[in-house]
C-alpha cells in the first residue's frame, strides 16, 4: 500500500472546543436577548387566558370580551390542567377539609354541624 501522504485528521484541541462553545454561547445569549420581549409579552398574554379559563370564565383574555388571541393551543391547555390543580390544591382543598373538621368538632359537642359552620 503507498502512502497518500496526507496525515490522519487530529481531534480539536481543548482550546478550539472551548472557544466554539463559547461562540455558540454568545450566540445563544445575544439571540435571547433579541426575542425577549416577544418572548414574556406572548407568555403573559398565554397565562392571563389560562389563568381565565381555570377560573371558569372560559378562554378569553378579559372575560366578557370573546376573542382568540393565543398564538399556543397545547401550552394553554397544559396551564389551564396545571392551574386548576394549583386552584383546587390550594384552595379548594383546604377549605373542604375546614369544614369537616368543624362537622367533626360539631358532632363532638353535640351542635348541629349547619350552626358550627355559621358561628365558625
């Protein structure tokens, strides 16, 4: 076999591999910052709808107003599935367990639970 002469190719130095991820580094942050304010403007508007929708006014951004404006059909409906979870964990839940903790105390006492849960 002869020899084509040309040597095998070398791995990246460790200084090439660190200045190409530095690049596409700054890259990557210079491009954020360009779409930032596109970026939070259409996340507000997308959980203002959702927070809406959770709060059973439906899909509108100020509710009475019906108009579509969401530019993320499967984002919005995940919010919407992860708002009402937070809604119904932290507020529904707890105040369903208040309640039969005052049946509870009111059936200890012997008070009629309806006179418990008005007083308090």
């Amino acid at each position: 076999m002869k020899d084509s002469g040309s040597a095998p190719a070398q791995p990246p130095s460790s200084l090439q591999t660190t200045l190409t991820v530095l690049c596409l580094l700054l890259v990557f942050v210079f491009a954020c910052l360009f779409f930032i304010d596109a970026t939070s403007d259409d996340a507000y508007i997308t959980m203002r709808y959702a927070r809406n929708a959770a709060a059973g006014e439906g899909i509108v951004y100020n509710p009475g107003e019906r108009v579509e404006g969401y530019s993320n059909p499967l984002w919005l409906g995940l919010l919407v599935v992860a708002a009402t979870i937070v809604t119904l964990v932290v507020y529904v839940v707890p105040h369903s367990l208040r309640g039969s903790e005052l049946d509870y105390r009111a059936i200890e006492r012997g008070v009629p639970p309806e006179a418990a849960v008005a007083t308090g």
